[in-house]
C-alpha cells in the first residue's frame, strides 16, 4: 500500500473528481458514509458532539453529524468559523444540516464565529473532531486551539476524522504539540498519513483505522510517493519455494559472528532464528567461552570457536559461506573492533550488522560505504543516533536514514513500531506488524538471524527486510496471543517462527 504525502493526497482527489467523474461534494457523502459506518460501530450506543472546522474536514464532519442524527442518534454539532468563510463543500453540507433543525431529528447546531464557550457535555458522550484535515501547514492559535484544548480536557472518546486536528501530515518539526487533538482513535481516509506513523504522535493519532473510500486506483497506481506499508499480502510472495530434490546446500551457508563473555543468550537467539528461518547450513564463530553452551543449546549449528577466551579476537575467510551476520552480544572490545572491520574489508557476500558492530561502526563511518552489495543494516534508535547524529523528531530521523540508505548503497532496518525498511534508492516501508511486547532484550537478536538467513538464501536486499521484518512481527503477535505483551520474552518469538513461515 503506497503512503502520499498531502500534495499527492490533493491530486488524487482532484483526478478522481475528473476522471471518474464524481462532484467533489458527492465524494465527500461518500467519506462522510464510510466515517459513519466506522463511527457508529465503534460507538454503537450514546451521543455525539462534532467539533467542524470551515474547510474540506469540517464539511466531513457536518455529513457525519447528518447521518448520525438520520440514524437516530443524538448530535450537538459546533461549527468553528471565526472568520465565517466556509469551503464550498463545507457550506453545502452546513445548509443540509440546518434544513434538518425542524425535522423530528435530536440535532442542535451551534455555530462559534468569535471566542469559544466551552460546553457542557453529558458523560458518555463521543467527540468528533473535524476542525483541520492533513493539509494543515501551520499550527493550530486561537479560537481553533481553545476548542482542541477543550476536547483534550474532556474525559470522553475522541474520533479524528482523517487525521488529529492540529498535526500536519508530514513534518511537525515546528508544531505546537499542545495545540493538536490526542485522538482515542482516528478513521484516516483510503491511506494513513505519514505522521501517524511516528511514535511521537502516537499519543495524538491513538490507533487508527484505514476506511477505502474508493478514490482512483489509477491515479494511486500514477502518483509516485517514497513510502509504503507492507502487509501480508504484499510479501508472502517473496518466500523462496523448496524444489523437491533440493538439498541443505541450497538453502544458504550463513556464517554468524556473536557472542561474548556473559552474552551467550544472543548469538543462542539468533542461531535458534536462523536455524527456524530455514537455513541450510549454519556456522556459528563465538568466544571459546560460549562455545559449550551454543553446542548443548543448538545442536544443529556447528561452531567454529574464536582462539580468544573471552571475545571474538578475528573472524574466518568468509568465501565458503553466503551471507554473514554480525553484532548480536558482540561486545566492543579493541580486538573485536579489529576484527570487524578485517571483516568488512575482506567480505564478498552480503551482510547483517546489528547491536554492537554498529556501534562499533559508529566510530568508523566510513566503512558503511564499505560493506559488501546489498548489506544490511538494522539500528535502533539509539544505536542510529550513535551512527547519524541527533535530530529532533522521526520525520527527522526518517529523512536521515533515507540519505544514509542512499548514500552508502545500504538497505537500512530502522527498528522501531512500524520498522521502516529502506532501500539503497531512499524508498521506506513501514511494517505492520509486531506489538510492544517486543521491545524485550534479545528481539532484535532474533530478527537478526532471520534477515541473514534470507540473504543466505539469495534474496536481494530490500525483499529480504521487508519479508523478515515482517514474519519476526507476525511471530511476535502470535506469541503475544499465547503470553501477553507483558510476559513475551524473545524466545516466544522464535518459538512462533515455524506457525508463521507455515501461515506464509
């Protein structure tokens, strides 16, 4: 599913009004149909109070507030219009609403054109908030910002229709955070915005839900955008068949450099990944000191020992194998530093860097240019900043792993709620899958030995991410299922790859 920014949202909108063809007014009854639905589902009982803004989203809101009174529910609906100009659509619907008022419809319109005051409203009752869609380009003052403060300060559910009023659809780098609505849920239209997506306006957008409302396929197919959602249906064509008289060497020989003294557990939880992901053959380089336990633990795995006690001190020729993964449990000891980047400058086959190596690389920007075609690499945030400096917010540092990702030839797995997988040409795709649960030690060791056993495999770079990225979130949440978020450790999700691979 492509993601547009608001520009492009506009021109879909526009094309579709002209080639369907369809009267924009007969377009917004259409979103307003579809809200209605959503709404009155979620809020099967109680009343309503629509807060409506004097463009496109306010006209939304209007249509929403007639149906809902057509319904049999009860509306109060409050029209903020300070300078009392209205968008075509916006008055349309605004007339439509007033020729209800003498009908037998529990239906009261209120219409605010100076300062706001603030309402009684019963308990019980649902919000709708319609003040500004995602085309906002400056903060939310005035009589606007008295009515989002009043809805945040209120104790019932807010429903944003598209987006929270007051967040701008991609970058809030400048935005006034008081001054935007903190949505229970929002019902974003045919495509979730950018900014929904980042976690620092999650306590703005809570969840949100994805109404079709039929805009042109053709002109979504046409607009060309950098961002993407990946679903299920959008991998499980990715997955490389078994051919019947295949043997183990065709399924990749993957060699994982890991481990260190008192972090056995990692390179444990990314051999036992890979090892679920359907490797053929793996080969794992510990310290001596873990290698007892890589033996007892994971019996399928050979071991191929570092001379060195306590650390890894140097790393084999790796021509024998077909990708290399590196970092989980590392550890950044001098010898260790040495070693990795002997490795960097001696491999030929793709590469997984994770946890310490990146670190490692932090101080050794240069060699990212360096790893071998179609690497990867898969920071968290703080191991990112470590590698591109701070920034202010995830648009920021979305925009920064994009130039990373272009820059170095690099596919870049910025970890994360909704994981953005970004290739060597700058393009992102956010993943749907996964829970909180799984911000737990050892997840990302897991995820790990699931990407280099894709690459082993022979995928290319960015289906590899985005195939593995994925099926560790899906195991995640059926792990979840079993444990709940509070009791999943990594090892559930290991454990739920083989349902997963098979669901796939």
């Amino acid at each position: 599913m492509k993601i547009f920014p608001t520009a492009s949202i506009k021109r879909i909108d526009a094309y579709t009004i002209e080639h369907e063809p369809i009267p924009s007014l007969l377009l917004m009854e259409r979103a307003a149909a579809a809200l209605t639905r959503a709404i009155a589902e979620d809020a099967p009982q109680g009343s309503f109070a629509v807060f409506a803004g004097p463009g496109n989203n306010g006209g939304d809101a209007l249509a929403v507030a007639r149906m809902l009174a057509v319904a049999g529910r009860t509306v109060d609906v409050w029209l903020v219009a300070s300078d009392g100009r209205l968008s075509p659509d916006c008055a349309a619907n605004l007339q439509s609403l007033k020729a209800m008022q003498n009908g037998n419809f529990a239906l009261a319109l209120h219409i605010v054109d100076s300062g706001f005051n603030a309402p009684q409203v019963a308990e019980g009752t649902t919000l709708i908030d319609g003040l500004f869609g995602s085309g906002l380009t400056r903060p939310v003052t005035g009589v606007f910002a008295d009515v989002i403060h009043f809805m945040n300060g209120c104790n019932g559910r807010v429903f944003a229709i598209d987006i929270p009023s007051g967040l701008m659809g991609e970058d809030n780098s400048n935005n006034l955070s008081d001054n935007i609505v903190r949505a229970t849920k929002s019902f974003t239209l045919q495509f979730p915005k950018l900014s929904m997506l980042f976690a620092e306006n999650s306590c703005f957008v809570g969840s949100f839900e994805v109404l079709d409302i039929s805009l042109s396929r053709e002109a979504m197919e046409k607009e060309p955008t950098p961002y993407f959602l990946t679903r299920k249906c959008d991998i499980a064509h990715l997955l490389p068949v078994r051919e019947k008289h295949s043997h183990k060497g065709d399924f990749g020989r993957l060699l994982l450099v890991a481990g260190s003294e008192g972090m056995a557990g990692a390179s444990v939880l990314a051999a036992r990944a890979a090892l679920r992901s359907g490797v053929g053959l793996l080969t794992v380089r510990p310290p001596r000191c873990n290698n007892d336990i890589l033996q007892r633990t994971v019996p399928e795995a050979m071991t191929l020992p570092d001379a060195c006690e306590t650390h890894i001190s140097s790393v084999p020729p790796c021509d024998k194998y077909t990708a290399v993964a590196v970092g989980p449990g590392l550890g950044q000891h001098p010898d260790t530093e040495t070693a990795l980047l002997a490795l960097i400058k001696g491999c030929t086959v793709p590469m997984v860097v994770d946890a310490d190596a990146l670190n490692i690389l932090s101080r050794h920007k240069e060699y990212l240019s360096r790893l071998p075609q179609g690497s990867i690499i898969t920071p968290h945030i703080g191991e990112f900043t470590r590698l591109a400096g701070t920034c202010r917010n995830s648009y920021e540092r979305l925009q920064q792993a994009m130039a990373m990702a272009r820059e170095n030839n690099l596919c870049v797995v910025l970890k994360g709620a909704y994981t953005a997988v970004i290739t060597p040409q700058g393009c992102c795709h956010f993943n749907t899958s996964g829970n909180p649960g799984m911000a737990t030690g050892g997840s990302g060791d897991v995820l790990t030995g699931v990407l280099a056993v894709l690459l082993a495999r022979g995928l290319p770079a960015v289906d590899a991410a985005r195939l593995g990225v994925y099926i560790h979130g899906a195991a995640g949440d059926l792990a979840c299922a079993g444990v709940g978020e509070t009791a999943l450790i990594a090892s559930d999700i290991v454990d739920a790859l083989p349902e997963c691979w098979k669901n796939l």
